[in-house]
C-alpha cells in the first residue's frame, strides 16, 4: 500500500501487492493450521527441463504474507514532541519464488520494502484519524514475513515459514526483493528454478504466476488456493513512471501476484511481476528483465 492516491494524475502506477485486514491496535499471526506441518521437501528434477514443467513451477512459487506492525508519530501543530499512535497493523499479501538451492526467495521490491510498509501503516492509521498534514506523518515500523504453499502433492514448504529479508532494491531503482529461509526448515532445500540467460523479446510467449487477490483472508482459510498461470506474450520495452526500464507484457496480473515468475516456454525465468498502469488509454503490466534480476543474484552471492 502506498501514499493516498491522487486523482489528478491521468495515468496511475499501481503496484500489484495488495493491503489488507489494516486495524488498529496490533494483529494476530496468520494461523498455522492451513498445511500439515511438516518440513521442506521437493520430488522436483534437478535438471533445467526443455519444456515448461507444471509441477516444477508450482515446486517453486510461494505465497508471501508481509505483516507491518508500527506506531505512526505525528508532529500536530509543530511544538513539542512527535503524538505517538497505539500500534498499527497492516497486512499484505505477494507472490515469491526459490531462486537460489539455499533457500533463496525472490519477490519484488515493494512487497517487502520499508518505505512501502511505512505507508501501509500511514494509510491505515489515516482511514481512522483525520490530519491537516497527511505529508508531515512518519511512522517506525517492523515488517515480518512468511511463506507457505498450498497443500498440494509437490509442495515444497508444508507449513508457514518466517523468512528473513536479506536486500531490498526499491521500486524506483528496480523492484526486486531477496529473502532467505534460515535455518532447518531449508534442509532439504526447495528447487530453484532456472533463469533465461538473455532479456525477453517483444513476441516472445511468456506465462506470469502467482496468487491472485487472497488478501487478508489467508489467515481464516484451511488451505492457500493454488497458483495462477497467466500465459501472453512480451509487448515491449518501456520505461516505468519513475524511469526504470521494464517489459510490459499482456498476460492479465491482479493484485496479490507481484513478486511471482514470468517464466518462457521452457519455464525458464525471464521477469519478475512488478506492477500494473492503470488508466489512460488502456491497462497493462510490468515485469522486470532478466538482465537486471540476474545482476541483483549475483550481488548477493546467489550464484
């Protein structure tokens, strides 16, 4: 969730996480019962296939539930010490994928990113209070996060896992997030799946996954629902509202799948799902390339 929209923009960037189950006065963890516990584990071939392998993709994707918990401090009139809320809670949810054997996550940069969590917990502390200068608020935030998968055959994390944020690359920069399993729950690993050595082409068939729109409810259901597989094709290169290049694809992207894998006709990982322009002329999504993400794995030890 991001700063309160502007309805004088004509064309609007909407990042694809979704906030939701914002309340005040702190918030409970999502509920352990939805997979059988258990431990990692994967039945994945180790070999990049020649194909796209279901199986294999759904191995790898993971759903992420980011809860920002924080207190929002306001300066009033100016004189004196910052008011300090009660403590906010905002809860999103994203779409991530193994990308290394040691328990390397990949997702975008904004579903995790401090900035983004401060002003989830701005928004929800302003749906409740009215403020003369919305500009002047700060908030002090901690963000936890976790993976799961469904409960399905071939799932690799039965159960819910808190994950650690290890790099952040902000949105404006290139949205790409990396997070790491630490610890037993990463032994056995998770399979990693394969990244395409060169940078989409415009024509190229691509297919886009990732956990449309559970939002909040995760915490309340039995089960997380399985991933979607939205297959189209790479429009072309372009350039984000604040400059940063990206492919735009027309594969549909809904809220709830940033973070997860465009992957090519072999599976191979050739973008990131970054975020959606809505408005204008017409709607469309944003990946991030293969260039940019293969650089940010090797910045940090990955490969």
């Amino acid at each position: 969730m991001g700063p309160r929209p502007t309805s004088a923009l004509p064309l609007v960037a909407v990042v694809l996480a979704i906030s939701t189950a914002c309340v005040q006065g702190g918030g409970e963890n999502p509920a352990a019962q939805q997979n059988v516990p258990g431990v990692i584990e994967s039945n994945s071939p180790d070999a990049e296939p020649s194909t796209m392998n279901p199986q294999r993709l759904d191995d790898s994707v993971v759903f992420l539930m980011t809860t920002v918990s924080g207190y929002v401090l306001d300066p009033g009139s100016g004189e004196g010490e910052d008011v300090r809320s009660v403590e906010v809670t905002a809860v999103r949810t994203c779409t991530g994928w193994m990308a290394g054997e040691n328990g390397e996550i990949i997702t975008a940069g904004h579903c995790v990113g401090r900035d983004e969590g401060r002003g989830a917990v701005i928004e929800s502390y302003l749906d409740d209070h009215d403020v003369a200068d919305e500009a002047a608020l700060d908030a002090e935030v901690d963000i936890r996060v976790m993976a799961g998968q469904p409960d399905v055959d071939g799932a690799t994390i039965t159960d819910w896992v808190t994950v650690r944020i290890a790099d952040v690359m902000p949105t404006e920069r290139g949205d790409l997030a990396l997070l790491r399993i630490d610890g037993p729950a990463a032994d056995p690993r998770p399979p990693a799946l394969p990244i395409a050595d060169d940078d989409p082409r415009p024509g190229d068939r691509i297919t886009a996954i990732g956990f449309p729109g559970a939002g909040g409810d995760v915490a309340e259901e039995t089960a997380i629902q399985p991933p979607s597989f939205k297959s189209g094709s790479v429009s072309t290169r372009r350039a984000s509202p604040r400059g940063v290049e990206g492919y735009e694809i027309d594969a549909e992207l809904s809220p709830g799948m940033a973070g997860g894998p465009t992957v090519d006709e072999r599976g191979r990982v050739v973008g990131v799902n970054s975020y959606a322009i809505r408005g204008g002329y017409q709607a469309f999504n944003v990946i991030t390339g293969t260039s940019d993400l293969r650089r940010f794995l090797a910045d940090n030890g990955v490969w």
